[in-house]
C-alpha cells in the first residue's frame, strides 16, 4: 500500500517540468488525483499525470492497466488520505522538476 502511494505521488509530483509549486499546490493536487484514483475516476486522475509521461506510455493501454489494477484492489479502502510530511528524498525528486516555493 505504502508502495502504491508513492508511485502515485511520484508521478503526481513531475506535472509540468519546471514551472513553479508550492509544497501546499503539490500536496492539494495529490490529494485531489488520490481522491479520484479511490473513486475508479481514472480519466480524471490521469489528467495530473506530465505531459511527458504519455512520450512513455500509451494513454488508453495505461488506463486499461489502471482499470484492472482497481478491480484487483477491491478488497482495499482508502479513506481520508492526509499528507504529514513530504520527505527530503521525494522533495530532491521534485525539485528536480518544479521550483518549489
């Protein structure tokens, strides 16, 4: 779950290479792309992901994944997601892409 997380902070934290975020912005958009991939809105949720990541990924093979991967974790709730603190080695990875302020 831990590791679930993370991969979807990750990939929320490299929207838009370069431009400027709060830690406040970064943590308010997790939250809303967490909040929709809890409610299976995978169409919505993907539109926080980089532009770049679609040079990677195919868009429809990625929300097919995101699809079977939801129907897999029935058995998991999330509820009320909170963010604590954003550790140094996730900071470094955004900064590397954002200028946080």
């Amino acid at each position: 779950m831990k590791k679930t997380l993370l991969i979807l902070f990750i990939l929320v934290a490299k929207i838009g290479c370069g431009q400027e975020i709060s830690k406040t912005q970064l943590k308010s958009d997790f939250l809303k792309y967490s909040n929709l991939i809890s409610k299976r809105e995978y169409e919505k949720a993907v539109d926080y992901m980089p532009t770049d990541f679609w040079s990677v990924y195919e868009k429809n093979q990625f929300l097919t994944i995101m699809k079977r991967v939801g129907k897999q974790m029935d058995s998991i709730s999330i509820n009320s997601i909170k963010i604590v603190d954003i550790s140094e080695t996730i900071a470094k990875n955004v900064s590397n892409n954002y200028v946080l302020s």
